[in-house]
C-alpha cells in the first residue's frame, strides 16, 4: 500500500500543475481517454503537438481518477473483510456459549422460585442465597459478557483485526 500511495501523491502533485478538464463534456473526454489508451509512442508522436498534449491531460485525469476509485474499493474491501469476519466470530460465540446461557437461565429461574417461594424476607433471602450454584461475582461476570454481545453486537470483534488495519484504511482515506 505504501507504493500505492507514495503513486496517488505523486499524481496529486502533477494534477495541480495540469489544466482542469471538468468543462469537458464526459463523453468526449471518456472518448479521448479510450483513444490515448490505444495510441503507441509512434502513434501518439504522430499528433499534432496540442492534440497530443490534450490527449495527455485527459489520460492522466482518468488515471488519477481511476487511482481514487481503486483505493476507496480497497478500502470498502478491506472493511467487508473486517465485517464479515466480525459477524462469523460472533456465530462462534453464540455457539460456543449457548451451554453457559441456559445455565444462567436455569440458575435465574431457581432464584426467582426461591423468592416465590419464600413467605418472609428472610426467608426469600436464604433461599435465594441457596439457589446459587456459583459464585454470585462469575455470575455478575458472565451476564455482563453476555449482555456485551446481546442484540447482534458484532462491532467487539471487529476492534482486533481493524488494529492490524489501521494503517492501510487510514491511508486509504487520506
């Protein structure tokens, strides 16, 4: 990407010394860029100076242009690479950790029978404290991750492999 970039800054640099060609009707210039495109060194040397020097200016726009289009679908690429993978490791969670949901489940459900169930305070207390298979702070740990990805929350996966993408997409979009 380096190289790639290092080629956009440098035909950045040269279309500020170029004249603009947006007054030029797009499919004459999209007409021009196909024929500079088909023209050899002999060929395009067999122009008129200011002919040549036109077809020149459009071919390099098209170019700098076609330049941009290609790094914003990198970027978009890289991006839907980065989704994806994010949504899949969110289906593995899902998987892996069904067991440990209906535990909770089964656990919340004794706990809330032992309030039922109880007649006092204290009693619903004791029983509730009894309805604890665990340690009450894994509990608390547990749900807090399960709520973490709750609602389809793939954007916690995608915080690694953006880390190691950084760069590329920031350059990307500069």
């Amino acid at each position: 990407m380096a190289c790639s970039s290092c080629y956009l800054q440098w035909l950045k640099s040269w279309s500020t010394e170029l004249p603009a060609v947006a007054h030029t009707p797009v499919v004459k210039r999209s007409q021009y860029v196909h024929e500079a495109r088909a023209l050899d060194i002999a060929d395009m040397k067999a122009l008129k100076h200011d002919k040549r020097y036109a077809l020149m200016v459009l071919l390099f726009h098209a170019q700098l242009c076609k330049s941009f289009d290609d790094a914003v679908e990198m970027f978009i690429r890289k991006l839907r690479i980065i989704y994806n993978g994010a949504e899949e490791q969110l289906r593995q969670y899902y998987l892996e950790h069904q067991k440990r949901a209906e535990k909770l489940i089964i656990q919340l459900r004794d706990v809330l029978d032992a309030f039922v169930e109880g007649e006092t305070d204290a009693d619903r207390g004791a029983r509730i404290a009894a309805a604890f298979h665990d340690e009450p702070g894994n509990l608390l740990i547990e749900c807090d991750e399960d709520i973490a990805y709750a609602g389809n929350n793939y954007l916690p996966f995608m915080l690694a492999p953006y880390q190691s993408q950084r760069p590329l997409l920031l350059n990307c979009l500069s």
